[in-house]
C-alpha cells in the first residue's frame, strides 16, 4: 500500500477520474485541487474556485468526464472541462442548509445531493432550458442526509441520514429514463417511493452502500455498528456492533465482503454470510510497521513512570498509516465486485492506496470471500 | 416605555417547543416493562449464587418505559448486585455475558455514575475496568449513542 501526504489540513472528499490518473480533492476549503499522478509525483494541475463554501462532495463522472460538486454555500456546480480549463455550472438545488454528499448515478444522467435542509436534491439535465432541474424526495426523512449511493440500475437511492435511518428510495426521473424493472427492493417505484427503512440501529448513518449485484445495501452507523440488508428478505437485517471507535464509511469489495473505515483510522473487513444472515468481523486491515525497538531502558521506565504514572510502553503514536480519520473510501480498481484496489483519505490530509491481494497474503487469517 | 417592556416572561417560553419540525423519537410501548425481578435477584444474592443474580438482574431492562421510579429501582437493584462481588470475581462475571449483556452493563454502570453514594464509584470504576475489556470502545460510544436507555 502507499500513502501519500498531500496536505497538512484534513482532505474534505475525493474523487478519481476515470483511468486514476487524475484526483480531485477539497484541501478543507473553497477550492478543488486537482492533481495528476507523473510517477510517483503529484502535480497540482488545477485549481476550481466557485464555491463559497467549503466543499463538502465531490464526484467524478468517468465516462462523460464531469465532475459536480457541492458545498456548504447550498450550491452545486457542474463542472466540464473546456479544452485546459474546467469550466463551472451552477445547479439550482433550492436548499436552505448546506449540501453535504453528491454522487452521480451510474449511467450519469442525474445526480444526487444530499443536504441539511433535510431532503436529497435529484438533479437531471433538461434539454430545452439547457438548464439542471432539480426534484427534492423530502418524506419520510427528519434530518440531515449525510451519505448517498446509487443502485445500479440508475433509479434507486439509497440515503443514510442523521435521523438514526437508512433508506432506500426510487429516483425515477420521467424525464430521463424509462420505467425500472422490478428489483429485489420492490417493484413500484414512483419518485420517492421509500423502498426501505432500517430500523434497529441507533446513531447517524455516516456510510452506505449497495453492493454490485444491488440486491444488499451495507451502512455504517455512529454507535459503531455495521449493517447489511438484503432486498426480498428486508425484515432480516444483520448487524454487527463493534469494539472500535464509530466508522464512517463502507464499501463493498466484493458481494460478501465489506471494507469500512472510521475514526480508528485503519481499515477493517466485514464478511457477509447471506444463510445465516450474520455479519462478522474480518480483520483489522492496516500492517503495522516493525517497530525498531523492543524493550526499554531502565532509565526510560523510570521517565515514563514520572511523566505518565505508568510504566507501560505503548507509546501515543498511532501505529497505522493514517494519522487521523479515515473519512472516505473510494474502489479503485476492479468494481465492487471483486475489488483489486481502494483508495481512503483521512483527515490528517493523506491518502492511502490499499491492494487487496497484499493485504492478503500479508494478514494470514484474512478471507475475502 | 412601551408596556410590553416590563414583563420578561417571554424569555422563559421554550421555543422548541413550538418548532413543527422538531424530531420526535419514535413511542415504542414501554410501559409494560418493569425492570428485574427484585424478589429473585434477593433470593440468588442471599444464596451467594452471584453469577445468577447477575443475569438475572440484566433481564427486562426499563428501556423503554417512561416511569423514573421503574428506572431507578432498577438501577439501585444493579448496583446492589455489583457491590456484592469481591474484586477477583468481576472479570468472571463479565466474561459470563453477551455482547448485548456487555452493552446494557456499561449503560447501568454509567447510569450509577451520574449519582454517586458513598462507595458505589469505586465499585463501578473496577466493573468498568473489565467492561471496557470485554466490549471495547464500541460499548461506551453505544452508551453515548444510545436515545433510550435505562
């Protein structure tokens, strides 16, 4: 695995281009930085300033190269890139409170926003004004959306928000595309149709995220439980509290397998058992560095013994790569089906490349299944 | 000066209150809990039988009920329970729970925290020693996170 510091201030959100040579992020600020991989350098290549506010998603649309934005200035910007330059449009998402996570859908036609204002903007492009519409889904949610992720066929959301739920609900834009087939969540799926909703769970829902196949959505939940639920059998969620600090974000590497990423600051992997419907914890996926030394002085423990009452000699350095929260996950390579690479950030303003063949061989009790 | 400047009683008015879009958690019926039985967590404390006593007092916690006296019976019940335990007994005692029975002690031996009598922290701090062993950081952010609770 390789990291990478790239600042010093916490990276807000990140999004990759299409073949991950290029990066977009916010360094905590107004602007994106966009930097561009030439060897084992980054460049800083561009720099988009339009938002007010800081910027608080990110997303970047590989086959039509757009990327959108969002902040907490309650704007989204469409961004093109116009020869060398990205040049910004402004989308309408008549909110009052700041926007918080946006994420293009699969075939790239509509994006979503999710806001404080306590409703997810679903933004489609209308051919005849030239011009973003956007339709809000504002029932049954009480507060702030905090996480997206579409489904793969184009019309489901799946939203995890401050009011302790996760819920899958229909975007389907007339407009834009036609009727859905009937998917494992339901068949009727008429805007903003609730196709599900989680109970169970305490804690605002930080991640989400459908598997491959769609037919599971995975959260993460700030009372430091994991969740997975399957479309057809929704009665029966499997969840799994954990020892460690909450995680804020998840993601599927495969059908059964999940990486998720929190405050602790290391990765760690969840299988899904779809028989049992059991979650269980993988491991913990971050290879500590060998600590040069072992064992201390007599003189040390006696300092220790002084300075911090105890003679222990764990010391208060981190041991993992990330230095502070892990605060986004992003696949790299290989789909969320079988998952070769993933990239987190944190906010200690560093990203981290994982491999998943390394990671492995490298933990010897470590199954993706 | 005008007459409204005299009364200052709008500065008590809880505007929340009026506030229609404020979050109500959701009523799940709870009245019926009454918390553990204090006639059989008494009879297993006076058998010496302290193991039992510990999962019998854990049982039908007042979560969800609105009724402070069910709350705090059963909290004193708890706190009977853990006093009773000689310190080499209390890491048995834990490892003699669930992950839900990990969870729900953490949430009582906070809950002791908030009034504490003469020796009942001390007590508390060893349990929660061996609790934050057993169910880690997780337990405590549950019992932060948690919008019911005993």
């Amino acid at each position: 695995m390789s990291y990478h510091s790239f600042l010093l201030e916490p990276i807000s959100c990140h999004a990759w281009n299409k073949d991950r040579t290029q990066i977009a992020l916010c360094p905590n600020n107004h602007e994106v930085h966009i930097y561009k991989k030439d060897g084992s350098n980054w460049n800083k290549i561009h720099v988009l300033k339009e938002h007010n506010g800081q910027v608080t998603g990110i997303d970047w649309a590989p086959e039509s190269n757009r990327i959108v934005t969002c902040g907490t200035d309650r704007n989204a910007y469409v961004w093109t890139l116009k020869g060398d330059a990205w040049k910004p449009t402004l989308v309408i998402l008549r909110i009052n409170r700041a926007a918080r996570c946006v994420k293009w859908s699969p075939k790239e036609n509509k994006f979503a926003v999710g806001s404080g204002s306590r409703l997810i903007s679903v933004c489609y492009f209308e051919q005849d004004n030239d011009w973003w519409v956007c339709k809000h889904i504002k029932k049954p949610i009480r507060s702030t959306i905090l996480c997206l992720d579409w489904h793969p066929n184009n019309v489901l959301l799946a939203a995890g928000s401050c009011d302790f739920k996760c819920r899958i609900f229909s975007a389907y834009i007339k407009e834009v595309e036609e009727k859905p087939a009937p998917t494992a969540w339901g068949s009727k799926m008429p805007f903003g149709e609730v196709m599900f909703e989680s109970t169970g769970t305490a804690g605002w829902v930080h991640g989400v995220c459908f598997s491959d196949s769609g037919n599971r959505v995975a959260w993460a939940s700030h009372d430091s439980t994991v969740a997975v639920a399957e479309g057809g059998k929704t009665a029966v969620c499997a969840s799994l509290t954990s020892e460690t600090l909450p995680l804020l974000c998840v993601t599927f590497i495969t059908e059964n397998s999940l990486v998720a990423a929190g405050h602790d600051c290391y990765p760690v992997l969840f299988v899904y058992d779809s028989n049992k419907a059991a979650l269980s914890f993988g491991g913990k996926l971050d290879i500590p560095k060998q600590s040069a030394q072992k064992g201390m002085s007599a003189r040390e423990r006696f300092q220790n013994l002084d300075k911090k009452a105890t003679t222990d000699s764990k010391e208060a350095v981190l041991e993992s790569v990330h230095k502070n929260s892990i605060s986004q996950l992003s696949i790299l390579n290989g789909g969320k089906a079988q998952c070769a690479k993933f990239c987190t950030t944190g906010m200690d303003g560093g990203m981290t490349i994982w491999d998943v063949k390394t990671l492995e061989s490298a933990m010897k009790d470590l199954k993706i299944v | 000066m005008s007459k409204n400047t005299v009364s200052d009683r709008f500065r008590k008015v809880d505007v929340d209150e009026y506030d229609e879009n404020k979050f109500v958690d959701e009523e799940e019926g709870g009245e019926n809990q009454l918390g553990p039985d204090e006639a059989e967590v008494d009879s297993l404390i006076r058998q010496g039988n302290l193991m039992g006593a510990l999962q019998a007092v854990l049982k039908n916690p007042p979560i969800n009920t609105k009724n402070q006296n069910v709350k705090d019976r059963a909290e004193g019940l708890v706190l009977k329970v853990l006093s009773s335990f000689k310190s080499t007994d209390i890491e048995k005692g834990v490892q003699s729970l669930d992950k839900n029975g990990v969870d729900l002690l953490m949430k009582y031996i906070y809950k002791g925290f908030e009034r504490p009598s003469e020796n009942s922290s001390a007590v508390l701090l060893q349990w929660h020693e061996k609790a934050l062993s057993a169910g880690g950081v997780g337990c405590i952010v549950r019992v932060l996170t948690a919008r019911k609770t005993v």
